[in-house]
C-alpha cells in the first residue's frame, strides 16, 4: 500500500506552499476534516460508555466489566507507538481510517451476536488495535493538510466538531435505546461509521503533504533527514514529552473509569433509565467539551500550552470528589461538566503540544502514539482498579480514589514548571535545555 512521496510533494513542503491542488483543495480538506471527526465518534471507540451497562443487563458484575474493558487498553496502549510509525511511513493515511472503522464496527457487533467472556473480550482488544490507529492517522492527515503553522486551530476546530458528534451520537443513542432497546445503539454507530468513511475519502489525496504530516516541515526540519529520524531515540530526548506523558498517564488511571462507573452507580441504585441516563452523562461532558475545545485552541495560542494543560489537570480531584458525594441522576451535571472541562482542554493541547515538541524530527505521529500508550496505560488499569474497588468497597471509596490519582499529575506539572513553561509556550521554538545533547 505504502509509495514513496513524490517529488512534487518533497518540493511542496520544502517550500511551505499549498498543496498541488491550491486552495480549493485545502478548503475541501478542512471541510472533510471537520465531517470526519463529527462522524468518526462513534466509530472510533464502538458503543464506548454504553457496553457497561449493556453488560450489567445482562448479569455482568463491576469488576467483570473493568476487566474487558481494561484487555481492551492494554491491547490498543501496545498497539499505538507502531500505529504511529506506521502514519509516519504510510502515504495511504485515509485508507488507514477507512480499514480501521469498519474492524471497529465488525468488533462491536460481536458483542450483539454474543455476550460470553471470551466474545466480549475478542470485540473490545480488536476494537481497541483499530482505535488505536484513527487518532494518529487524523492528526496526521491534520498536519499534512495545514502545516504546523495551522495546526493547532484546525485542531481546535477537528475537536469541537467530534465533540458536537459525540454530543449528537449519544443523544440519538439514549432516545433509540430508550425507544427500541440497547441493540439499536450498534446500528446508530454503524451508520455514522459509513458517513465518517464517505467524509474521509472525501478528502483529496493530493492536499496532503506526507512530509509535513510527519514534522518534516518548518524551522526544525533539518533536523532529521528524510524518512530516516531516529524515533525513539528522539522520544527519549525529549524531556518535556516524557514529562507530560507521565502526567497524562496519572491522569487518565483516575479519569478512565469515571465515566462507565457513574452511569453503573446511579443506574444500579434505580436513579436512572440505563440508556437515556448513560446517553445524558455523554451529552453533558461533550457539550462542554465543545466549547472547552474552542476555548483552549485560543487560549494555548494567546497563553501556552502549560496553563491549558494544569486547568485539565486540576479538573479531575473536583470531579471525584462530587462523583463521591453525589450518586444521584442530577450528579450527573457537575461530574460530567467537570470532565469536559479536564477532557476538553487536553484534546486540542495535548497533539497541538506534541506536535510542537517533535517538529523537524519527522517522527510526530510516532510521538503521538508514544504519548498515547503512557496514558493508556493509565486508562487501562483505570476501569478494573475502579470496577474491583467499587465491588469490594463501595462507588464512594471508588469515586475519591479515582480523583486522587490526578494529584500526581498535578505534582509532575506544578514541579517541573521551570522547564515545562518555555516548551509549552504554544509556538514550535523549542528551547535547547528541553532535549538531552547528543551524547547524552
């Protein structure tokens, strides 16, 4: 599948023009964008926070349902760094998206056609290795098409239209669950996975610049020679990157099974209809993700990325402090506002910053699976830490404990400040004491 880059495209992003096919070309591209991250919500995760409590109908305990769900991290958090290095290599970037949504939606029907452990478990690590490959591919189709230049506000625009899908999928979720029974929700996500592939082909092929998309463009790009940077000698280098990955990892080991373990406690207390409050708990947190998402595109610009990113931080301690408190249907609005506000922030920082960090290394989307396997790891272990502590103590021990956890994120980012500030300026000049010399 993989062709070398054509010389048109070598000279384009050397040059920094606009791609073969002009403006025109690019303003469909960014169009195609923004439709593909509205459609691509559902595809990406499956039926995401309502498996829990399909699986609880239907006699699953807590700590069973953390469990596939945790399979399910660990497989994609192995699967991210080589999906990275496979977007940075691969010309074929669309067709990426394409294969690994319709893997996604086959897995998630899986579990409609059976319900035993051994299913269940198969649908979400295949679900898992595929999802682990969109969120590269279209930070890598973004960058391709915009240059680094505009990334970080056509990033911000990609986040606010998934978001308002996300928003959109689970409001039509709860009403369709609530209407026609839980299997519905499979074929909902099925037809916004068909309307994400039509976005993604959409997207003209010749808009992207496959060395740009991989940060072989801009004032490091003589940094790397063409298509040979040193992946994971450039990660490891990298201070600042290993430091925010580390804090994202300690963020998302509490923030991970907050979301399903709210919906399985207030539904398990009879507070709730499981579709209509699972698909409330979605639309509450994506709403303010929407606007959140918009908010930090600005403020990451005007600011840098450091403050963005300690306000997501800060967001969670709150949110398990009120999840712990307030088991209740209305609970709902202030926990779910609070991770769109963590979560939010975080989608537009997080690949805008480590797109920044790696430019000139020709090795962003294998950076952007580095950092996307440290924090799965802590969202992987989150939903069984979560599901076994609410089995055996309580949602409310559960709860505190999961918002604990951040506290160390925001240790690791409060700490190292004074190296963090400059990397995180929300521009690309990366500061020579943010890389370890050569020999090191």
């Amino acid at each position: 599948m993989d062709a070398a880059p054509s010389p048109a495209s070598l000279h384009h992003s050397a040059t920094g023009s606009s791609s073969p096919g002009g403006a025109a070309d690019t303003r469909r591209a960014t169009r195609g964008l923004c439709a593909l991250n509205f459609f691509m919500a559902d595809m990406q995760a499956g039926i995401g926070p309502f498996l829990g409590v399909f699986l609880q109908q239907r006699g699953w305990q807590p700590g069973a349902i953390g469990s596939v769900m945790t399979a399910g991290g660990v497989a994609g958090m192995l699967m991210t760094v080589p999906a990275g290095a496979f977007i940075d290599h691969t010309t074929r970037k669309r067709w990426v998206v394409v294969i690994t949504g319709i893997c996604t939606l086959l897995a998630s029907f899986l579990i409609l056609w059976s319900q035993s452990g051994l299913v269940v478990t198969a649908s979400q690590i295949a679900t898992a290795i595929a999802g682990a490959a969109i969120g590269p591919a279209v930070a890598g189709i973004t960058l391709g098409v915009v240059r680094q230049r505009g990334f970080n506000a056509q990033n911000g625009r990609n986040q606010a239209w998934n978001h308002a899908g996300n928003l959109v999928g689970a409001a039509l979720s709860g009403w369709l669950g609530y209407r026609y029974g839980m299997p519905a929700i499979f074929f909902l996500a099925a037809l916004f996975g068909v309307f994400a592939i039509i976005s993604v082909l959409s997207i003209p092929e010749r808009s992207i610049d496959h060395r740009a998309a991989r940060g072989l463009e801009g004032p490091h790009a003589g940094h790397a020679a063409a298509g040979q940077a040193q992946g994971l000698r450039t990660l490891l280098q990298n201070r600042p990157l290993l430091i925010l990955a580390a804090a994202l990892a300690c963020f998302h080991l509490g923030n991970g099974a907050m979301l399903p373990l709210y919906g399985l406690a207030v539904v398990g207390a009879g507070k709730g209809n499981p579709a209509m409050f699972t698909a409330l708990t979605v639309m509450v947190a994506q709403g303010v993700m929407i606007v959140t998402a918009l908010a930090a595109m600005r403020l990451s610009a005007q600011r840098g990325y450091w403050l963005v990113m300690l306000v997501s931080f800060a967001a969670l301690p709150l949110r398990g402090a009120i999840a712990g408190s307030v088991i209740d249907s209305w609970g709902v609005w202030p926990v779910q506002a609070l991770d769109g506000i963590g979560a939010g922030l975080q989608s537009v920082a997080v690949p805008g910053l480590v797109a920044c960090l790696l430019d000139g290394t020709g090795r962003v989307n294998i950076g952007q699976g580095a950092v996307m396997t440290i924090q799965g790891l802590g969202a992987s272990l989150s939903p069984a830490i979560g599901g076994w502590l609410a089995q055996l103590f309580g949602y409310q021990v559960a709860f505190y404990a999961l918002g604990g956890f951040a506290l160390a994120s925001l240790a690791l980012w409060i700490g190292f400040a004074g190296l963090l500030r400059p990397a995180c300026a929300g521009t690309c000049e990366r500061p020579a004491s943010s890389l370890v010399p050569e020999g090191a």
